[in-house]
C-alpha cells in the first residue's frame, strides 16, 4: 500500500491497527473499538467506490452525531475524497447552497435529517448519489440505501486510495456571522500537521476519557479525529443537555470535554456540588467565542483548573494561539487567548498589514502550514484574505511582550459611536459584573446622533433585574461612550449553527434594510 508520509492517511491507518482491540467510540449506550471502525469504514469505502465514489470526488454528509458520522469520516479519508461536512442545524436554504457551490457529487444524510433536503434544488446540482445511512424512517426514495444495506454480510475490505500533500482534504463552510458563508478548502498535508497540533495542544492522552457534545461537521470533528489519533476513548452526545453532561461526566469518569462559552454558561447554572461528582474532568477545552471573565472566575471556583482555551477559526483549524491550565490561574492573562502556538505565528497588523508594536491595537494575523488553501471557487475572497503568507482573521485585538494576545472584537461587530470605538467585548465584560445578569451580548443600533448606539442584549438572572441600576452601575466601570444606551432583555441569546452569538441575527431587528458600514 502507498501512503504517502506527507499525509494523515497514514497516521488514521497507524492508529486504527495501534489500538485496534481499544474501545474507541461511545454513542447512545453502545461502544465501537478501532478495530470495528476499521471494519465499517473500509466496507462503506468499498461501496462507494463500487458507485463511483473516489478520489478527489466531493461527498458531503449531513448527520446528527452518531456513530455513523464517525464511520463516513474514515471511509472518506480511505476513499481520498473532499468531506464537505453539513451540520445539522443549517436550513434547507443552506444545505442546497453548500451541496451546490462544492460541486458535491455524493450525499450521505441521516434518515431524520432528509427533510434539510430540497429535491427540486439538488435537480441542478452536481448531485448523482444520495444514501441515506440510520433505520429509522423512510428512505428519500427505493434508490437510497440505508445503514443496514451496506453492512448486511460480510464486510468488505478496502485498499486505501492514496492522496498527496497538496490534494484537497475537505472543504468546510463559515459560520457565516457576516454574510454567505465561504468554502474553506484544506489540503491534506496541511491537515496532517494541523492533526498533531490538536493531539499536542488539546493535551489528549491514550488514556483520555473525551466528551463531545457540540457538532461533529465543526470544531469536535477535529477533537474526534485528535482523540482517535492517539488511541483515547471518545463518548459522543447526540444533542446538548447540561444535566446529562454533567451525569456523564460522573458515571463515566469523563477526564476531557470540548465546549463553546454558551454550553460552558449551562453546565454552570446545573452544577450542584452534592450531586455532580466530576472530579475526574482533568481538562475543558473552549473557543468559538470569548467567555466572560465572572463566568471564567465561576468556572476555575466549581471546577478547578481544568480550563484550556483555544483561538482559531475555518481558516486556522483550531488553534493558533492556547491559553494554557497555568495561564488561567495568573490574573494578568484572564481577558487573553493566549500565546502563539509552536505552529503557528501570530502578530497584529494595521490597515495595510503592517506589524504594530506590542500593546497596539489592530487585526490579528496568523501564518501557519495549515491557514486555508483557498476559498473555494472564490480567488477574490482569497485574495482578500491573504496579506503575503499572512492570514488576515478579522478579529481586532493587541498583544503584550510574553506574546499573549487579547481579543477585543470582531472587526464587523466593532461599534463606532460618535467617532469612538467601542469594543463590544469590554462592555459584556463590564455588564456581566452585574449580579443580576446571567448572559449578555453587546451590538451598535441606528443611532441619529451618534451613528451607532451601544446596545446590550441581556438574559437577567432573576425577576428583580433593574435596567436603570445596570446602566449606573455600567457608568462606574465604562467611559460614557461606551455605556449601553439601550438594554433589551431577552429569554436566549441567538446562536448560529455553530453555538456561536449571532450579533447578525440580533442586528437585523435593529437595522433592517439598512446598511450598516464598518471601516
């Protein structure tokens, strides 16, 4: 067999004989070892590729998490093929868009996700093969396969398809927080280095114990490849519910779970020290968003120094910079996202991408062996995105001299009132002091005489939140330009399909057909 060194191929294949007789996955009760991944993944390879399905071929999949999605992710990478991962939270809209703009030529979808699909739209895709894998329901049509049909019998082998350093790996699609979202395109040897970066700087061990709640098509399919890399056992969720992760936890002695702030908030508020024993949990890894310095404090108080955040996004899966178990501890660096990573560089640049000093504030940029190859389809995008080897990640923040970085916006979500520069970050910061706010986020509404008004979003923690003394206590803590002039009280805080604040969704009741320039 030829594998080539230079991608993850054979470090998949390396693993899944490594740990063979090890329990690798835990779903809905039941466990899987590496040796039956193998075996699965190998016999959906097999007739895939029977169908026409290799590589180089784009092959999207929209599944729940479930053991299924775990079993297409290996059959894929054997087959060498492009994973175009659909997450299920995205609309009907969003999936013929994303099936579309990859040139996807398969489909693989959970039988209770079939209705994400629009048949009159995927007419005029590239689309010519569809199964649907799980037993329950109906298929799309007598055409489509489900679960059983390809395991039925005797498994078949696979002799895995090799791939080169520079062929497409997968193309994954943005949050879309500030418009369409973008193919990001990756290539395999980028993402054989990206997968030992997540193994080192996740800090998962062969006797790891991980939990994974949060999508697989996104930042916990990368945990979920990382963990299988080095021989851990993998407990997967199929939906989030801040009782049964804590339950977990306990009864399965869970030692290291991914989480994005907003589940992070959850768990928080169903902790009760007499009936969740988690002292087992060594390490809780966040990211996708910032976590408010009170709640990060409420965290280190229950949980103890577990906490491990992360900074990266699709351009730079999923570390560029890490503030470690020790950096969490030390007051000076609890507003950080830490330092750069051994693979990656980071620095902060001004308009023109030029490197400012330490302390200044402007855009973050990062180089890495694995930054995006391109947007797919999109040179102009990629271009923009690009400043020489320098990826521009639109995220506005300044570093200090022990090369942490400090995050204070993104450089969409920036408020400009009156002229100023308002950071939506330090105003959530200051809000969520405020004993009587459980969660907040901060947007800029039309505003006649300042352009942008500062306006909170808050989930108050009981019946007695007073607005009038949140905005005199924000005044104590806030230069006047920066102290909400409206608060609007809300039940939830919007999310995109990722679990990230969608400051987009909150904006539009505000700005409607208005539009709103940002420089």
């Amino acid at each position: 067999m030829q594998l080539t060194s230079q991608s993850a191929q054979f470090m998949f294949r390396n693993a899944l004989w490594r740990y063979a007789a090890k329990t690798a996955v835990v779903i809905d009760g039941e466990s899987y070892t590496y040796k039956q991944l193998d075996d699965l993944s190998s016999n959906l390879a097999a007739c895939l590729h029977a169908e026409g399905v290799g590589k180089g071929d784009r092959l999207a999949i929209l599944f729940r998490n479930c053991i299924e999605y775990v079993v297409t992710d290996l059959a894929i990478l054997k087959l060498g093929a492009v994973k175009v991962p659909l997450n299920e939270m995205l609309s009907a809209s969003d999936v013929a868009y994303m099936i579309a703009h990859s040139g996807a030529k398969a489909l693989v979808v959970h039988s209770s996700l079939v209705d994400k699909l629009n048949k009159a739209e995927l007419v005029t895709t590239d689309l010519s093969i569809i199964h649907e894998l799980d037993d329950v329901g109906k298929g799309i049509d007598d055409a489509h396969k489900n679960w059983s049909d390809f395991f039925d019998g005797e498994l078949e082998t696979f002799e895995w398809l090799p791939v080169a350093p520079e062929d497409p790996a997968f193309i994954l699609y943005t949050g879309g927080t500030t418009g369409r979202s973008k193919g990001v395109l990756h290539t395999h040897g980028a993402m054989m280095i990206n997968g030992l970066t997540h193994v080192m700087n996740a800090e998962i061990g062969e006797t790891e114990k991980l939990l994974l709640i949060s999508p697989l098509p996104h930042a916990a399919g990368f945990m979920l490849q990382a963990g299988l890399l080095h021989g851990a056992c993998v407990h997967i969720q199929r939906k989030f519910d801040p009782e049964v992760v804590l339950d977990t936890i306990a009864r399965n002695k869970i030692t290291w779970t991914f989480m994005v702030p907003t589940m992070i908030y959850r768990v928080l508020d169903a902790y009760d020290s007499t009936k969740h024993e988690i002292n087992s949990l060594r390490t809780l890894v966040y990211g996708a968003a910032p976590i408010t310095k009170v709640r990060l404090q409420e965290v280190l108080d229950k949980f103890g120094p577990v906490l491990l955040q992360l900074f990266g996004q699709t351009e730079v899966p999923d570390f560029a910079t890490k503030l470690s178990k020790a950096d969490h501890l030390d007051e000076r660096f609890l507003g950080s996202c830490g330092q750069p990573i051994l693979t990656a560089d980071v620095r902060i640049g001004d308009d023109n991408g030029e490197p400012l000093a330490f302390g200044e504030v402007g855009e973050i940029m990062v180089r890495s062996p694995y930054t995006l190859e391109c947007y797919y389809n999109d040179p102009e995008k990629t271009a923009e995105v690009y400043a020489g080897e320098w990826l521009k990640t639109g995220d506005v923040g300044y570093q200090i001299d022990t090369g942490h970085v400090f995050i204070v916006d993104r450089s969409k979500d920036m408020i400009i009132s009156g002229g100023m520069n308002v950071y939506s970050s330090e105003v959530e910061n200051a809000v969520q002091e405020y004993p009587g706010v459980k969660q907040v986020m901060v947007i800029g509404i039309p505003d006649d005489d300042w352009g942008e008004a500062v306006c909170a979003a808050v989930i108050p923690s009981d019946e007695s939140f007073d607005q009038a003394e949140l905005i005199a206590f924000c005044k104590t803590r806030l230069a006047a330009y920066k102290v909400p002039k409206t608060i609007e009280v809300v039940d939830d805080i919007p999310l995109t399909a990722y679990g990230k604040p969608d400051k987009k969704t909150l904006r539009a009741k505000y700005w409607g057909e208005q539009s709103r320039q940002v420089n």
